[in-house]
C-alpha cells in the first residue's frame, strides 16, 4: 500500500507523523508531499501510484492546493481527511472556515479521527460523518514494570501554558490552584513569558524540547483546556505512571470541569503515596492492542465513488480557471 500525506509537517508529535509510523510498521510505503514544491506533472505521476491521500489541515485550502487534491481524485486516488482535535475546533468556531470544509468534503471519500467520540458528534454538528478508529500509540513505553507496591509519589504538579494562548490551556485554573495551595510546587512549562514565576511555589521553565527529564519529578498533570483530542501529553503522563486531571474523560483520569473539583482531586493528590499504576495499565493496553492494524483496515475498505470522481473533474477546471483569473487565493 502506498499512501501520500498532505498538509501537516512530519515534525514532533504531528498526528499525521504518529499515523505514518503505525502504518510503516505495516509496510506501508508512507510519503509526505508539499504541494507547492511538487509540479504538477510530478503529483500526477505520484498520486497515480498512490493507493491513498491522507490530508491533516487546520486552515483554508488555497485554489492551487484544492485543484491538485480534486486532480488525484479525478486519477483514482481516494482522499481520507484525518482528524485531531484543534482543527474541527477552528472549524466550528469559524464561518468562512466551516464553509470551506464542507466544500472540500464532497471529494473527501472517508472523515476518519483516532481520537474520540466528541470529535465524531462535532462533525455531525457540521453534517459530515466521522468515523472513530482506536487511538494510535507511537514511540511511548511503560516507564519500569508496573508493581502494584510503586515508589513514593513526587508530589510537583505539572502544567501546559503556552504563552499567547493562556485561557484555552485554562491559565485562570492554573493561578488560582497555586494561589490556593502555596506548599505544593508547581511546574509550568511552554510560557516563555513566564507570567506565573512571580510565585513562590512556581518553577516556569519555557519551551521544553524534551520533557523525558522533567517527568521524574512530577507527580500530577492538570490539563484543563478549551477544547482537545487525545493529547500525547496525556499519554506520556499516565506511561509515566503519573497522576492526570483533564476536563474530558479519559480512562486514567481524574476528571474535573470546575475549580472545585479540581481543588478536590488535588487534595486527593496530596494523600495518596503510590504512582498511578492504574494510569499505567490503560496505556499499556493501548499499545498491546491492534490499533494499528485497525487503522490499516479501515484505510484499506475506502473506495472512491463515481461521483465523487466526477465533483473533482469539475472542481479541476473551476479552480484552474480561477487561478488563471486570479480572483481569489483561497477556497
């Protein structure tokens, strides 16, 4: 199977990265392509010896990009849209962006997440059918064995706050916990403004690349965020045998939507003594189970309609004819 992904740069903790490496592991030949470094004779003789296209995307298609993606449908090649979390929020929240999107789905023969199910029913708010895949698991292990008798529990608390976004990361949580409880240490990492390391009890270390060091010393990850997927921070805490409190729920995790049931989890935080083997046990299921291999097969049942076929050939000559008129740039 040859598959061409599209849109996301291959980079870090990219979703469409973490599916790319499932899938090689199932030799799968996975190639990602800049559409604006390709010609277009080039693409064409790629996505006729593609079997899939997977585009990952958080913004407005320009003409150019929609013309070379209706191209490959119009060649055969089906488009799966892969979905994460930040991008059905833009869409939903933005007008021009929505319309967009559902433009763009009349060639999209599979909306397919690994997430959860809130990311489905937030596509059907927008009337396009989702399908859930298990959340697929990439480059995470079991930090030690998991013994039920686990080491004393460090009792820092860890939360992400980039800075520029600070009330989607639930920065007002975060000041009001620290406020609230001053012998508890708290990590903050990704402000490179550090507005909260005028506490006491506040390390704020900026931008971390690799946060494998940090972890030994935490024992407690808040994330209360406007919207999320399945984030990877979430994963590497509970592999880590860590405490997580998010305002979804997650097996693992200590859920929590307000102040007072986020002072009520860490006040049961601060009790316990042991790791969170329980966290642990849910990740290592992930792993051991077949996510991959479902993954594969539900690329694999996609089939391209005629119809669709026959949307693409016309948005083909629509959107080369806007681009040679130059009316607009994008979608």
């Amino acid at each position: 199977m040859n598959i061409l992904f599209i849109g996301e740069k291959p980079q870090g903790t990219a979703p469409t990265l973490t599916w790319a490496n499932a899938l090689s592991r199932l030799d799968v030949n996975c190639q990602f392509i800049d559409l604006h470094k390709t010609a277009t004779i080039d693409w064409i003789k790629k996505v006729r010896n593609a079997d899939f296209i997977i585009y990952q995307g958080y913004s407005k298609l320009d003409f150019f990009e929609v013309r070379q993606l209706a191209l490959a449908v119009f060649f055969g090649c089906p488009i799966i849209r892969k979905w994460s979390g930040s991008d059905i929020y833009y869409t939903i929240n933005d007008f021009d962006l929505c319309k967009s999107v559902k433009q763009f789905n009349k060639i999209i023969s599979l909306n397919l997440t690994s997430e959860h199910e809130g990311i489905i029913e937030e596509l059907s708010s927008i009337n396009i059918q989702g399908t859930l895949t298990p959340q697929v698991i990439n480059k995470i292990k079991i930090k030690n064995e998991i013994k039920v008798n686990s080491p004393a529990l460090k009792k820092s608390v860890l939360a992400y706050l980039p800075d520029g976004r600070y009330e989607f990361y639930g920065f007002s949580y975060i000041e009001s916990l620290i406020k609230s409880y001053p012998n508890i240490n708290f990590i903050i990492v990704a402000d490179k403004k550090h507005s909260l390391a005028k506490y006491k009890n506040v390390q704020s270390l900026g931008w971390i690349e690799n946060m494998e060091p940090i972890w030994k010393d935490i024992g407690l990850l808040i994330r209360m965020t406007t919207h999320d997927g399945f984030p990877r921070s979430i994963v590497e805490a509970l592999a880590y045998k860590k405490y997580v409190v998010h305002n979804r729920e997650y097996k693992g995790c200590w859920f929590a939507s307000s102040l007072e049931e986020l002072e009520k989890c860490l006040d049961k935080f601060t009790a316990l003594e042991i790791e969170n083997t329980v966290g642990a046990h849910v990740v290592k299921n992930l792993i051991s189970g077949d996510s991959d291999k479902q993954l594969y097969n539900k690329i694999q049942q996609v089939r391209l309609s005629p119809w669709k076929r026959s949307i693409a050939f016309f948005n083909v000559f629509k959107y080369t004819f806007f681009m040679k008129k130059g009316w607009y740039k994008t979608s």
